[in-house]
C-alpha cells in the first residue's frame, strides 16, 4: 500500500513540474519566483499592471498579452536576455 500512495506522489509531482515547465508557463513562474524573491505579492503586480487578481491568477494556462508581459517585465526589471535562456530549450 505504501509502494503504491509513494508512486502516485512520484507521478503527481512529475505532472506539477511538466505543468510548471510547459513553454506558456514559464514566464508565469518565473514572475512568481520574482515576486517571491522581492517579498511582493501576485496581488500587487495584478494591481500594478491593471488586471483583476483572479485574472492574474487565470493566465497560469494561458499566455499574457504582449502589453501585459511587457509592463511586467519593466516593473520586475526582468532581463530579456534571462528570457531567451529559460525559453531557449522549450520552444
């Protein structure tokens, strides 16, 4: 029994990071661990850049607008060039 509920861990935590590193994810987690590492809140960026919290929150499957990924990255400072590595080897 415990083989089993240990293989079912193993496989949904497979499942998170596929989820967590699909091409259309990987600019959201990178803002959370931004975020995260600047002690600020997914709240206050959704509020920074206009969209409603659960909105920000939705787009974890789908892709941000350009206006809304570029107002990101000028308020995170994020460095297109740490993009492209992230990006390179998924597309």
């Amino acid at each position: 029994m415990e083989d089993k509920q240990l293989e079912l861990e193993e496989k949904l935590e497979e499942e998170r990071e596929e989820e967590r590193t699909r091409p259309e994810n990987i600019f959201y987690e990178y803002v959370k661990k931004l975020l995260k590492e600047e002690g600020r809140s997914i709240k206050w960026l959704a509020n920074k850049i206009g969209l409603d919290y659960r909105g920000f929150h939705g787009k974890k499957d789908r892709q941000f607008s350009l206006i809304q990924a570029v107002k990101i990255a000028v308020i995170l400072d994020i460095d297109l060039n740490i993009l492209k590595k992230l990006y390179k080897d998924k597309l």
